[in-house]
C-alpha cells in the first residue's frame, strides 16, 4: 500500500456511531409522532362536537315540528332555551315563509330570512366581523312530510388545545430504542469478528448493509409485537362487553369460523386470512363507545342513538388505524356495514370497490346473528340461508353468497340446545334500516327535558372521548 494511504482507526467504531445517530434520529421521530398524535385526537374532537350540535340541531326540528305547525310557542321558546343552555350559543325557529319566531338572543325578533335547509341538515361557518365566526347547524322542520320551518343552533367554536400525545412518544421512543441497542450490538459483533476491519472499502458498504438490513427486520417485527398487544387488549374490551351482555357472547369467535371457510375457499393468502380472522373477532369492538342503555335498549331506538349505533365501525377503525400494523383490519372493520348496492355506510361503497375481509365479513355476522342471537325468533341455517340469498345483489356479493351457501350445505353448523343465546336490541339486522315515520301522530305533548339530555349526554360524552 502507498505511504500515507494506510487507514486509520477511527475515533468511535461503526457501532457506536450507529448507535448514536440512531438514538438521535429515534428521539426525533418519537417527538413528531407525538405533536401529530396530539393534533389528529384534536382534530377528532373538534369534529365530534360541530357532529354533537349538527344531532342537536336535527332533535329540535324533529321535536319542534308539532310544536311549531299548531303555533305553541311557549312550548317551543322552553325547547330552545334548553338548546341554548346545553351548547352554551344561539337557537333560531323560522316558520314557513323564513320570519323568525323565536330568537334566543332576542336579537332578530320578527326579521324575515330565507329558508336554506329544504334539501337536509348541513353545517356552514358564518362570519360575524372583525375575524369572528361562529358554526351554524341548521335542520329543517317537517311536518306531514312538509317543510314548516327551520331550526338554527349559532355556536362559537371552542379550541381545543392540542398539546402532546406523551403516549405516542413514548410507544415510538422505546420501540426506536430497542432498535438502537440492537443496531449498536450488532456493530459490535460485527467489529468482534474483525469484519469492520478489512480493507476494502466494498467490504464496509456490505456490513452497513446488513446491519441495515437487521435493522429493518428489527423494526417489522418491533412493529408487529406493538400490532400483537393492541389487538390482545381489544379482545379483552370485547370480552368485556360479551360478559356485560351488552353484544351477543361468541358472535365474534362464531363469525371467524364462518368466515374462514369462505377465506379457504377463495384461497386468500395467509396474511389476508389472518387480517379477516381478526377483524371478525372484533367485529363488536366499537360498541364499547356506544352508550349501553342503548345496546341493552329493546324498544325501538330514536334517530340519535340509531346514528350512533350505527357508526360503531368507524369508532372501532378509528383506534385500530393508529397502530400500521393494523391497518389492514381497521379497513375491514370500517367497511363492514357496506352494502353492495352502494347504499350502506360510512363511505357508500359499491360492489367491488368494498374489501373482500368486509364482503364475507358482513356474509359470516349476518349468518350468526340469524341462526344464534336472535332469540325465540332464532332461524334453522336452512331459513337462514334463504333471508341472505333474499338480499344478495343489494346487501350482500351474489357471487360470495352463492360460495358460502356451498360451503354450509357440506357441513351445516349443529345445533346446540343449551347454548347462550342472546337477543340482538330491538331484533334488528345489521343490514336493515329501522324504519321511520315523519307523520308519527306525536302531537308534542310528551316532550320533556329528558328527551333532549339524551342527546345533549351524547355530545359531551363523544366530545370528552
């Protein structure tokens, strides 16, 4: 070799320069998901609460329909004062031709304005000067199928702090460290074995390589154990639920058999049947942020709690899409209510553009629920079979419907006469919309106080969840 060209040991070893720039780049990224943790959970109240007043807002017209079409105003002003009083802003009641009738503020009294809401209930921000904006929800009132009025509900929007998600940052920190101390253990093994001391400088570049590629390795299966412990402590909250008797005991195990067969059947890979085996043992994993009066509720459910009973899914993909080893079943648990005509929820899905784990997903838990959690009223899996065939093409895949009907008939599941069975709340399907009536006949006389806790209650428990 040429004087001077010798190669000089370096002050730190490979190793520990590793092991340093990790350790840095680790505290780093742990403080970036920590501010972005905290913005998104602030971002998801502040959108439940303009929902909570948008729910409020829908109540009054609802309530305030009678009210309005027989002129009660005094009636209706005790309604609107307990609007004003639960979100602390501003309730307005336009009759039919847009004069304003009731004014909590007392500022408008008889001003005639335009009614906006004939089409549906929607949100707007309103400017009030000098950089000062308030939300307005506003609903329209129906009676007889005829829009008699609107209801307006003026909120200012309350910030909501953000802060710092220290849960987050310290998951990320002490998932980082254990990588650094493995990258540094493996720098100093590589030093042991004289590896780091060859002289090629290809032969360098091969051993960060690898330590790179450990490093990965380390990081997925780091990954995968935080995935593993959030979805053990999921199945403990469902458990919860199943011995509270606030969702059917076994449907989730139940509906993972059912759903496995289908998976064989379709030849899913390992990982798709995996995700699929999951999400359907949390299939009732949102209902723990649904109140349980309405879970244990066996008459037929209001608007309100229909609504949020409805959006357990996206309560439950929620809290699974913030782990990335999660994701995939997040998504099969969000899209479990689509429907194949397009018309199901959150996202009005249509055909195939639904995830196939959704697709059996929704085939496997309407199965159960029919044969196992419907009470007295319970179906053999024959009648069973024939109600999901009656809505293949609209709720459910024609071409699946048709593979798991193959798929009972070669081994039917046994009855079991001493089984725990459990009546679903008001004998409603998960497919099924429970059926409404503008024109019910309610005259307004049974409106109390009571009936607008229930949906004030909602807001501020989702607003402090």
């Amino acid at each position: 070799m040429a004087p001077g060209l010798e190669r000089r040991p370096l002050g730190w070893s490979l190793g520990k320069q590793l092991g340093v720039a990790l350790a840095v780049g680790a505290f780093f990224v742990a403080l970036v998901a920590g501010w972005l943790g905290a913005d998104r959970d602030a971002r998801h109240r502040q959108a439940d609460v303009a929902q909570g007043e948008l729910a409020l807002a829908i109540t009054l017209a609802e309530r305030g329909a009678p009210l309005l079409e027989r002129g009660d105003m005094m009636r209706l002003s005790v309604l609107a004062a307990l609007v004003r009083d639960q979100v602390g802003g501003r309730a307005l009641l336009l009759d039919r031709s847009g004069r304003v009738v009731i004014d909590t503020a007392l500022a408008l009294g008889e001003q005639q304005l335009n009614l906006v809401a004939r089409s549906g209930p929607f949100q707007r921000p309103c400017p009030r000067g000098e950089g000062v904006s308030f939300r307005e929800s506003i609903a329209p009132v129906r009676f007889g199928g005829e829009v008699v009025g609107e209801v307006r509900l003026q909120c200012e929007p309350r910030p909501v702090a953000a802060g710092f998600d220290f849960g987050w940052f310290a998951i990320v920190f002490l998932c980082s460290l254990s990588l650094v101390a493995a990258g540094t253990l493996l720098g100093h093994q590589a030093q042991a074995r004289g590896a780091l001391a060859a002289p090629a400088v290809g032969a360098d570049l091969q051993q960060v390589g690898d330590v790179l590629q450990e490093l990965d390795r380390g990081t997925q299966a780091g990954l995968q154990l935080v995935g593993d412990g959030y979805v053990a402590m999921a199945l403990q909250l469902v458990d919860g639920l199943e011995r509270r008797r606030l969702v059917p005991p076994g449907h989730g195990e139940r509906t993972a058999a059912l759903a496995a067969r289908l998976a064989s059947r379709l030849k899913l890979s390992a990982t798709e049947r995996r995700e699929l085996e999951t999400a359907c043992r949390l299939v009732d994993l949102g209902k723990a942020w649904v109140r349980p009066s309405i879970l244990q509720k066996q008459g037929p459910l209001t608007d309100v709690e229909a609504r949020s009973l409805q959006h357990h899914p996206v309560r439950a993909a929620e809290q699974l899409d913030r782990v990335p080893a999660l994701r995939g079943i997040a998504r099969i648990v969000r899209h479990q209510q689509e429907r194949h005509d397009g018309g199901g929820s959150p996202d009005g899905l249509r055909g195939s553009r639904i995830p196939v784990g959704a697709r059996i997903l929704s085939i496997a838990a309407a199965f159960d629920l029919l044969t196992n959690c419907a009470g007295d009223s319970e179906l053999d899996w024959q009648r069973a079979l024939q109600q999901i065939d009656r809505a293949r093409g609209d709720v459910f895949d024609p071409d699946l419907v048709k593979l798991f009907a193959e798929e009972i008939q070669k081994a039917p599941p046994q009855a079991c006469a001493d089984r725990d069975v459990m009546i679903v709340p008001n004998g409603v399907m998960p497919w099924r919309e429970a059926p409404r009536d503008d024109d019910d006949g309610d005259d307004g006389d049974d409106v109390t106080v009571a009936d607008l806790e229930v949906v004030a209650d909602d807001a501020v428990r989702e607003e402090g969840a």
